[in-house]
C-alpha cells in the first residue's frame, strides 16, 4: 500500500519521517502517554528511530498498517500521531488509535486527525467498519472516540493490556457514513454529559468534605487501610440482617469489594464509593452514589460502623454525596432503596431530605428470596 498525505481541518497527515525521531521521543516521555499506551518503558531514543525508519513503513509496505504523523498544515509542527494500528483485508475493518504530544492537547487535534483517517479509510481504502478500543479508566481517548462518531459498544479483554493497567477495555465501532463533517460538533460535544463526566473521571476520586456538626468528616477513596474496618462492619448483625453482603464476611470479600467495585466503577464512569472518615482518618462508613441507566438518575447507598451509629454522621456524609452528585456529575434525580422495616436507613435518607415515595414489591434481592423495598429519592431542585 503506497503511503498518502491527507489536508483537513488545519491538520496535514503525513508518513513518519526519520526527522521526527526527536518529536516522539519527547512525547513519548510523557505519563499519560506511557499510562495509556504500550510504548516501551522508558522509551529510548531507539525506540522512537525505530517506529519512524522500520516499524511505520513496514506496515504501509505489508498493508498491515496506515501510521501517519499529525502535523500543523500551516507550521508543519508534529501534534500527534493517528493512523490505522491494523487493517484485516479479509473482514475490510481497521482499528483507530492515536496520541497527542502534552504541547498540542487541548486544540482537538486527535479528534480532527481522528475523522480524516476515518473519512479516507472508507472512501479510499473501502472499509467497511473501524473499531477503536481504550483500556477501562482513559477517559480522554473514549471522549475522542465518541466525538469521531464511535459508538461505545461494551467492554472485552484486551489482547495486549497495559503492564500496571486493567485487563479489559471499551470498544467502539464506525461504519461508513457515521463520521462527522469537518467543522461540526459531532456528538459527546463540550457541553453535554459524556465531556462532563470525562472531565470528571478522567482524573483520580477526589476527596469530599461534611459537616457533621462536631467532627468534619472526609469521603475519600477505599484504601487497603480499611479493609479490616469493612469486614467488621459487614460481620455486624444489623449489616448482615439488611443487606445482603457475604456470610460469613471474609478479608477476600473486602479486597473484591475495593478492587471490583470501587475502584472499577471510577475506571468505568459508573459511579463512586467512598469511605467515610473522620478528622484522624478513622473509618465511619461505606458510602456510593451509583449512575443509572438513565444518565440522569443515580442511587445511592451506605453503610454504617457500628461504632458510629445514631451521630448523624452518615447523613452528612449522604448530604454532601448527593450535592456532588447533582452539581459534578449533572444528575437530576437520586434515589435511595432499603427494605422495609430498616428504619435507620430510613432516618438517614430523610434527615438528608429524600422523599419517601412507597413501597416497591419484591424489589431486593433478600437471603431468603425476594423483598419489598421503600423508595425515596432526592431531585435537584430540592437543593434549593
């Protein structure tokens, strides 16, 4: 496959030139780059002559690949890198993937580079469908896919994961024809949701402040350091009676519960869990504010130490969860759930001005089969 140059948007896609050794080499020192992507680590200036003299023009020359090098149309400063990491002639479909240099962000050049590589796969090389994929976590990459016109099918295994990073990934798809023109927005726009949340996602869990009268408390991300405070509060009689956490809880079931819960619904975008802490640091409680279906909707759910029980700390706690969670994230209703005749929940919810809204039969899962649940929920407006 003979190598092309592409013109649009202000961008110039052109082949990797042996002179632009030294513009990957410094991109590549960057730690998102080196987070997100498998270049070698450290990348060496070898690394960098490599993939512009071999590894580039190989993949032109076997059709394997279509690299290309994102410069500046007017200044001919390289931007970032964009192309077709592979081409499958059987199936006629190619994978997406870029990077842009720390000094170019923020311009929208991957997304610009992004819809011309697109634009010329399929009315060029006559692909029929693209497919973009991006560990679980990066944020900034599905954002750019998602305003290239990609749409966000599920998650699958990555064949070649990230040595630190997660195991799995999204994957998004383009078919002719779904590619917006130059100049439009195209969707996951800068004011919607999907860039709000990106926003927020994208970087690490932050720390929330209550005022529970008395004590600031602190909602902070779990740590291995709270492991052993959940599996007692989880081992407590009234945990067990009105949830249906494990039983007997064991430590593994506390390490599952950060690892495949907590911190991968903040890789996901899903949601956030919380320890809830006091001014020494000391757990309190369990809190989470889970994103619906409905993007706009959103639960919320805690537990209790028993230690701290009847302090009003984990109403603080919900007050300040769900202020974040309509101010940051932009929801619009959030709903709490507990089965009927867990009164302290119940007070919890309300002190924290939820409305209860009924009862809502065989809605949880129970120890024995299925039970009714009171509904409340918390709308935006209610703030006021």
């Amino acid at each position: 496959m003979e190598p092309v140059e592409i013109t649009e948007a202000g961008l110039l896609l052109r082949p990797w030139r042996a002179g632009d050794a030294d513009d990957v080499h410094r991109a590549c020192q960057d730690p998102d780059i080196q987070r997100w992507t498998t270049v070698p680590r450290p990348y060496l200036p070898e690394h960098a002559h490599g993939f512009v003299t071999e590894h580039s023009g190989r993949a032109w020359a076997e059709g394997t690949g279509a690299p290309f090098a994102v410069c500046d149309a007017a200044t001919g400063e390289l931007l970032a890198a964009c192309g077709l990491v592979s081409i499958d002639r059987t199936l006629d479909s190619g994978e997406l993937g870029y990077w842009t240099a720390p000094w170019a962000r923020g311009r929208g050049v991957a997304v610009r580079a992004s819809r011309a590589v697109a634009r010329w796969a399929f009315d060029t090389l006559r692909l029929r469908r693209l497919i973009w994929q991006a560990e679980l976590g990066n944020h900034h990459s599905r954002l750019v896919a998602l305003r290239a016109g990609f749409r966000v099918c599920g998650e699958l295994p990555l064949a070649r994961p990230h040595p630190d990073g997660r195991r799995d990934g999204w994957i998004g798809s383009l078919l002719p024809g779904e590619v917006p023109a130059p100049g439009e927005p195209g969707p996951a726009g800068p004011e919607t949701l999907d860039a709000r949340r990106a926003a927020v996602f994208g970087r690490p869990q932050p720390i929330l402040f209550a005022d529970a009268g008395d004590t600031e408390l602190r909602l902070r991300p779990v740590e291995a350091g709270d492991l052993d405070a959940i599996v007692a509060t989880c081992r407590d009689e009234q945990t067990i009676r009105w949830t249906t956490v494990p039983h007997p809880y064991q430590r593994q079931h506390a390490e599952g519960f950060r690892r495949d819960f907590a911190d991968l619904a903040w890789a996901r975008g899903t949601g956030a869990f919380f320890t809830v802490a006091d001014g020494q640091d000391r757990y309190l409680g369990s809190i989470d504010l889970r994103i619906d279906t409905d993007p706009l909707g959103g639960h919320v759910g805690f537990m209790t130490a028993p230690h701290a029980r009847g302090r009003g700390h984990m109403t603080a706690a919900v007050g300040a969860l769900t202020a974040w969670g309509f101010t940051t994230l932009g929801l619009a209703r959030i709903e709490w759930l507990a089965m009927v005749g867990n009164t302290a929940s119940r007070r919890v919810a309300e002190k924290a001005g939820f409305t209860v809204e009924g009862v809502l039969r065989a809605r949880l899962p129970t120890r024995e089969g299925r039970g009714d649940a009171w509904i409340a929920a918390l709308l935006a407006e209610d703030l006021a």
